[in-house]
C-alpha cells in the first residue's frame, strides 16, 4: 500500500473500528443479565448481595463517562478510548477468574468503567471524518449502544446454556483484545486538545453526587424508599451536585462547562435524552418478561431465554438500519425534528405493545418499532449536541450526554420495579407481575416518549455543526502534533 492511499484507507476504517467498539462496551453491559437468577448460586452469595454485580457497573459507568470525555478532550480521545478498553478487558479477565463475590464486583466495575467509548469515539469522528460523512457516522456510533445491548441477549443466553458462565467473560475479553488491536492501528490521534489541568475537585464532587443518586435509585425498593439510608443518600446527592454547580461556575478549567451546557440547544437536548433514556429502557425491562413467564398465567408465552434474546435482537439491527436514514433526516430537516420523530415511533411501539402482548411475533413488531424509533433519536442526540458546543469541548459534552440517557435508564428500572412489585398475580405460591402491572410499564414508556417529544419541540433551530461559525468550532482549541 502506497504512503497516499493510507491516510483514506484509515479514514475508511475509523468508522467500523468506533462503531465495533460501541457495540463490545454494550455487549458487556448485558452479558450478565442470562446469569443474574443464577448468580446467588455460582458466587456463594445471597441475591442482595450478587445484585451487587448489576449495581457496580452503573456507578463505575456514571463516574467514569464524563470524566474520560474531559480527560480525552484534554489529553487525546484515541488515548482514553484505548484506556477506556484496557479497563474492559481488564474487568473481564477478572470477572473470568473470579469464583466468589468480590472479584466479580471489582470485574464489573472495570467493565463499566469502560462506557465512555461511545461519546469518545463520537467525538473523534468529528475531528477526523469530512462534513458530508458526520451525520451518518455518528449516527451509527450511538446506535451501537442500542445496537450491542439488543445483539448481547441472545449471544450471551446461547453461551450460558451452552458453556460454563465463565466463558462469557473470556469472550468479553477477547472481543476487547481485538478491537483494542484495531483502533491502535487504524484510528488515528485527534490534532484537537484543549489543554489545562484535570478538574480533580469537580470530579470528586460530580462522583460523589451521582454515585449517591444512583446508588439510591437502584437500592431504594430494597432498602425502602422512605427507608434512612435511602433518604440520606438523596441528601447527600442534592448537596454534593449543588456544591459541584457552584464550583464549576466557579473554576476556571471546569470539568464540565456548565455555561455551555445551559445554552437552549444543549440544555433542552440532555433533558430530552434523559426522559428518551426512561422510554427506551422500559422494552427491555418487559418483554423478556412477557416472553418468559409460565403459560398458566394466561399472559405469558412461556418460552426459553434464548427465544426471548432472539426477539430482542432485530430491534439492535433495524437501529443499524434507521442510523443511515437519522442522518439523511438530520440534514434535511435538522436533528431536532429527527429526534421529535425518534420520540414518535417509539411512542407507537409501546402503544401497539400495551395492545398487542399475546404472540411472540407481536413482540417482535413491537421491538422493532421501538427500535427503530431509538435508532432515529440517537442519531440526532450527538448532532444536536456537536452543533453547539465548541470542538475542544465535543467529548465532555457528549460524554455529559451520555451520563444524561443513563440517569433516564437508572429511574426507568426503578419505577418499572416498583410498579411490577406491586401489581401482580399469585401462581403456584409465587409472586409473580401481572399483565396489568406490564401495561401500565408500556404506557409510561410511551407517555416518556411523548414527553421527550415535547422537550425537544422546544430546542432552537439552529444551523449543523458544518454551519457554525468558525469562532465557534474553534474556540480554546489547540492543535497538537
């Protein structure tokens, strides 16, 4: 290969080699879900305690996301992305070895740590890809979320019933190993870099806030809503976000700029992806639900983990299908009325599956109207943010958006499992939700998907990230190498 047609090969890779990466990082987030009924069983622990697996990865997720978008806008995004996938195949490897609770939980906490491979690799496609591939790109590269999390269903359940669970972990590891490989020698270092000193304090105050929110929301209906832990640790977060406001307003090199943060477009854009975040997460909370609970209580399908992982998986392939057309809406009509129309089609899904529960290929029509309108709202969420933020802020500010879709998820369950906790059937001595408490979980998935749509039908019309103005692309960038 000529020295000339390197530089466009490279480019020509970026793309699959992000996307690939996307997709692994999603992968691990749902490769335990086939082992959490056996989890007590295999680590010697109670279900409190191996809930634990679960929890870690959302609190290593939430610290670490928005703190490698700022490291990577300082430091270079190819550095904290390859950083960023040394921690998942360093977490998996551990999980893979670990036969009791501890290691499993510092595993899956290194494996959370690697979330920030998705707003990173979105923030190198705009400094390496032309104007004409972004919008197609990135729509891509946040559709992997959806995409590796639908796809890990069914992979990961064929490999628990067919191989020891350990197995997972190792394939985890060596996925990493390869697209680690691969993003070495084909994506490039970023020229854009903002410079400065890391904000430690803003770190430490952002971590501590979100790890106490989370960690409430996820433990509340165990330890008690009203209960004194759960209620402190509210407090706590109110404080400590409070505090960290006020000292990024504050700091000079803040770890989050929150003035760019509160202008309209990027304001009213993470409030939508928030509420979005709700929405989407309720299908994957239901129907697999829906598809394996006993025929005898008259609502359930009764079918095998696989088949319900089988469901789930075109929803991750129609997001793949949909990221192309996201794109070509965007630049028609503008990445708002892109992700307004997301909001849409995903209200229908879950209004045809509060209708339709009762055949599996019903739920199969129902994961892919969903997915596919995730897949249009995805693709928007990074455009609308790259439009109005500065280059050398594009990986804190989309790692920020992020964290925003991943709150939505995090009250999402918390609700969807009060409400299943509450409605619900007796069947054979078990406790199990009813098709009551199933359709009440869809409505309030679609009622979220509407309330996206209207935060976002508030978003200013403003130009592409192609059309803003050089001073405001450029600000504080400082190219390198």
């Amino acid at each position: 290969m000529s020295a000339s047609t390197a530089p466009a090969v490279r480019s020509g890779a970026v793309v699959p080699v992000l996307a690939s990466a996307g997709i692994t990082v999603a992968l691990m987030q749902t490769l335990v879900i086939p082992l959490v009924p056996e989890l007590p069983r295999l680590l010697h622990a109670s279900a409190a305690e191996t809930a634990w697996a679960i929890t870690a990865t959302l609190l290593a997720a939430a610290v670490a996301t928005p703190i490698m978008g700022r490291l990577g806008d300082m430091y270079g995004k190819r550095r904290m992305l390859l950083i960023s996938i040394g921690l998942l195949i360093s977490g998996s490897v551990v999980a893979a070895l670990s036969s009791s609770l501890g290691p499993m939980i510092a595993g899956r906490a290194l494996q959370g740590m690697a979330s920030g491979v998705i707003p990173l690799g979105i923030s190198i496609m705009r400094d390496e890809l032309p104007t004409e591939r972004l919008g197609t790109a990135t729509a891509q590269m946040s559709a992997s979320l959806g995409v590796g999390g639908a796809l890990g269903l069914p992979a990961a359940a064929l490999l628990a019933e067919n191989f020891n669970w350990h197995t997972l972990f190792w394939v985890s590891a060596g996925l990493g190993v390869i697209v680690f490989g691969l993003v070495v020698r084909l994506v490039p270092e970023s020229a854009v870099r903002s410079g400065g000193r890391f904000d430690l304090p803003g770190g430490l105050g952002l971590s501590i806030g979100l790890v106490s929110l989370l960690l409430a929301i996820s433990q509340g209906a165990t330890w008690g809503w009203t209960g004194g832990r759960t209620l402190g640790l509210f407090a706590l977060a109110v404080v400590a976000l409070l505090v960290w406001g006020w000292w990024e307003r504050r700091t000079p090199q803040p770890l989050v700029d929150l003035r760019t943060t509160a202008r309209p477009q990027v304001l009213l854009t993470n409030l939508a992806s928030m509420v979005f975040g709700f929405a989407m997460f309720a299908m994957s909370l239901v129907l697999p639900q829906l598809l394996q609970m006993p025929k005898a209580t008259g609502f359930g399908l009764g079918q095998s983990m696989l088949t319900s992982g089988l469901v789930m998986g075109p929803s991750g392939l129609i997001m793949l299908v949909t990221a192309p057309f996201s794109a070509k809406i965007s630049k028609a009509r503008g990445p708002k009325v892109t992700l307004m129309l997301g909001a849409v089609v995903v209200a229908a899904g879950y209004g045809v599956g509060a209708a339709l529960m009762s055949e599996v290929w019903e739920l199969v029509l129902v994961s892919l109207l969903i997915g596919a309108g995730i897949g249009l709202a995805y693709g928007a969420m990074p455009a609308l943010i790259m439009a109005a933020v500065p280059v050398s802020e594009t990986a804190a500010a989309n790692s920020f958006n992020t964290l925003m879709r991943s709150i939505g998820t995090s009250v999402s369950s918390a609700v969807a499992g009060v409400i299943l906790a509450n409605l619900t059937i007796s069947l054979g001595g078990y406790t199990l939700p009813s098709q009551t408490g199933f359709r009440v979980v869809l409505l309030i998935g679609a009622g979220a998907a509407l309330t996206a749509l209207a935060v976002a039908s508030f978003i200013p019309t403003r130009r592409t990230s192609s059309e803003v103005p050089e001073s405001i692309r450029s600000v504080d960038a400082e190219p390198v190498g």
